[in-house]
C-alpha cells in the first residue's frame, strides 16, 4: 500500500474520531444547559407556590388588599400558577378525598343502594357514624358545645350573623327548605358531606319522618312496625325511608315496546307483503303530592323526559292522574285531559245559543297496578305491571276492560334520572 493510500486512510479514520467526539461534546454541553434550565424552572415555580400560596392564607383571612401584591408577584414569575397550584392540591389531597367520600357516603349509595350509617373500621369494628359524630364534637373544645364551628377570622371585623350562631332549630328549619315540598333529599345528603355538625343535623329524625309521611301517607305507619320483606323494626325514620319500598322523583320510568306489524299486500305484486317494526315508548312520572303523569310516545328518552317536564301539563298525549303506595304495589288511576270544547262552553247551534255538554256522564279512566322491584344497583328501580283496567263511563254505565298483560306488549319500567326536573325549594317540608 502507497504512502498516499496510507495517509487518505489515517485522516479518515482521524476525522471521524473527531467528530464523534465533537458530538459527544455537544450531547453533553446540552444535557447540562436542559438540566440547568429545568433546576431553574423549579426553583422560580417553587417560588411563586410560595408567593401563590402566601396570597391564599392571606385572603382566606380577609386581607384580599394584602394578597393583591403577592398574586401578582406569582403570576409574573409563572403566568398559570394558579392551575398548577390547585393541580398539585388535587394531588396531594387525592387520599384525603377519598377517606371523606368513604366517611360521608354518596347520596346514590346512601338511598339507591340502601347503606346505612354505619362503617367498619381498620380493625373490623362497626362503628355508627352519627353516634361518633356527636360524641366527637361535645369533646371537641373548639366548638365550645355547638355542633357547627365558626371558620371567621377574629381579627376580621365583620358585622353579619355567622351560621355557628344560629340556634339548632333555626339550621333546621333551614334544612326543611333544602329538602322543601318536592321532597329534594339528595340535597339534604349533600348537605350533610360538609361538616359533622351538618351530618347530625342531616340525620334529624323529624326531618326523616315528614319525608316519610310525605311518600307514604296515611299508610306511613310506625318504626316498630315489621318490614314485610325482612321482618325486622326500622331504627329510625331514615332507615324507613332508604328500606322501604317507594317511587322516585327524580326522573321518569322509562318502558320500550317493539314488534312486527304485517302490511297490506302489494297490489301489483299479490306475493309481496311489507312487515313493519314498530318502536314506542311509555313514560311515567311520579310526583311527591300524589300526582302521576304517563305518556305513550314514539319518541326517544331524550325527546320524551322533556314533555312531562311541566307538573302541569295539558297536552292531549299525556295522561294525568294520582297515585297511592301500599306496601310494594303501586296504584295509578289516570284520566285524558278534557279540551276546552268539553268544559262546559257555549256555542251558537242554529242562530241560537245552546250549552255544549260537559261531558259527565261519558268518561274514560285508566286503572293499573305496578309491582316495584329491586334490582341490584339501585333499589325500587324497576316497576312490573300487575294489573291494567280501562273502564269507559257511557251513559252512566261502566265498561270495563282488561288488558292482557304480556311481557312483549308490557315490558317493566325502568328508572332513569332526569336532570332537567329542576327542584324549587317554593315550601319548606311540611
């Protein structure tokens, strides 16, 4: 091999050496400026939690002036502190969060899936959670006997009454307008997940009975008396509310119908003959005074809830009516709204005026009875039809006439929550 050849060879080999050491230099140079830049973006992000979180306990306080320059201070440094502090919050109190949602209980597990008051500890002992309560805050000193703490600052000078100052009867009559005449007891439950003093006050038992009374009537009965279905007392009026069987207010009972319709024949075709999927749905809605709407539609849930959103409806496809709870069994007697050309009203016949009939003597009334039924997720989730009567008044004379209750013409009602039934408190429970 020639000089030449032997020197191209040795300033290849030197190059590349070279190179790979320039970028190995280079990775280097930029990993420690990355490193660097990332320490100081912690370090200034550290610095605004401190200035963001200073600015918090100031306002919290009541010194919002005082909080104005340190907010501001934090926001230079890091313009989204505010996210990646409450971000962070989030975080570090995810554990937190979830030993309160366990302590307080969800309303749906409380009422729909009929849990008590009670919970189990580390060491498996049952403990009742309204008994601890209230022994934990008549030992607690700082809330000096009352079962809701103050959280003002005493070095803020405030002239409004605090809520901690209210006497218990007050907080309860307040309670009766959150859980108001529509009977809204997941409020009541919410309620009671923001202190301890509001949980025992939630759990009043004079609240619980008017709620009991409320659904039940005349029929309420009793806590010594015995539940059908487990033979044992209720221990409270909230116990009797969650275990006994009801109806729910809060949305609609919800039923779907298909089957196969067979067509006239085709008139060019004699050996063709259409069949047709027809597709409806019943709609039930229960009301705490007693009354009960239902509608046959064709139209989807999402059309449907929305036309028995009024108590007071008057469209001619809805039936309205009263309902009454007797142990599992539910019965509804429903009636068509009568038009206003029926009611009574005058109309010219003949160049004279004469009374347009009322109507009394020829009505149309729809008796049914529908068993409710658990399912396992939610309680007296489920209504199965028993029994459905339409009796026709002509005449003075009642016809009667039973339908045959299949499962393909009458399939259960299910229960499906409607968030646009907004409850106004207009009442308290009474």
């Amino acid at each position: 091999m020639s000089d030449t050849e032997s020197n191209t060879e040795f300033q290849g080999h030197g190059r590349s050496e070279l190179d790979e050491f320039r970028d190995s230099w280079q990775r280097e140079l930029q990993a420690q400026a990355t490193s660097a830049n990332a320490s100081e973006a912690d370090h200034l992000q550290a610095k605004a939690e401190i200035l963001y979180r200073t600015a918090v306990k100031l306002e919290q306080m009541g010194k919002v002036y005082d909080a104005l320059p340190f907010y501001r201070k934090a926001t230079q440094i890091v313009p989204d502190i505010e996210f990646k502090f409450y971000e962070q919050q989030k975080l570090t109190n995810n554990d937190a969060s979830k030993k309160f949602q366990n302590l307080a209980n969800d309303f749906a597990k409380q009422l729909d899936l009929a849990t008590s008051d009670f919970e189990q500890s580390d060491d498996g002992i049952i403990i009742d959670l309204y008994e601890k309560f209230q022994r934990d805050l008549s030992q607690d000193e700082a809330y000096g006997g009352k079962l809701v703490m103050s959280s003002r600052d005493s070095s803020v000078l405030t002239t409004g009454l605090h809520i901690s100052n209210l006497p218990p009867e007050i907080i309860i009559r307040i309670f009766r307008w959150v859980v108001s005449a529509q009977l809204d007891m997941r409020s009541l439950e919410q309620c009671a997940a923001v202190s301890k003093g509001f949980y025992v006050y939630a759990r009043s038992e004079e609240i619980w009975r008017l709620a009991c009374v409320k659904v039940w009537g005349q029929n309420v009965g009793t806590l010594e008396a015995q539940d059908i279905e487990s033979s044992s007392a209720y221990s409270s009026w909230r116990d009797m509310f969650v275990r006994r069987e009801r109806v729910h207010f809060s949305g609609c009972y919800i039923s779907k119908t298909t089957y196969l319709r067979m067509g006239e024949n085709s008139f060019q075709d004699q050996f063709y003959r259409p069949v047709q999927l027809v597709e409806y749905y019943r709609y039930i809605r229960f009301m705490p005074d007693g009354k009960v709407l239902m509608m046959t539609s064709a139209d989807e849930p999402a059309q449907g809830v929305t036309k028995l959103k009024q108590p007071h409806n008057t469209r001619p496809d809805v039936l309205h009516g009263r309902y009454r709870l007797f142990g599992n069994t539910v019965t509804l007697v429903l009636h068509k709204t009568q038009t206003r050309q029926t009611q009574g009203f005058m109309r010219q016949r003949r160049g004279s005026i004469m009374p347009v009939d009322d109507d009394t003597n020829n009505a149309t009334h729809f008796l049914i009875e529908l068993r409710i039924t658990n399912t396992p997720k939610r309680p007296c989730a489920q209504l199965v039809w028993s029994h459905y009567t339409l009796v026709q008044k002509r005449n003075k004379v009642d016809i009667n006439s039973d339908f045959d209750l299949t499962d393909a013409k009458y399939p259960p009602l299910w229960f499906s929550p409607v968030r646009s039934y907004h409850l106004d408190a207009d009442a308290p429970l009474a």
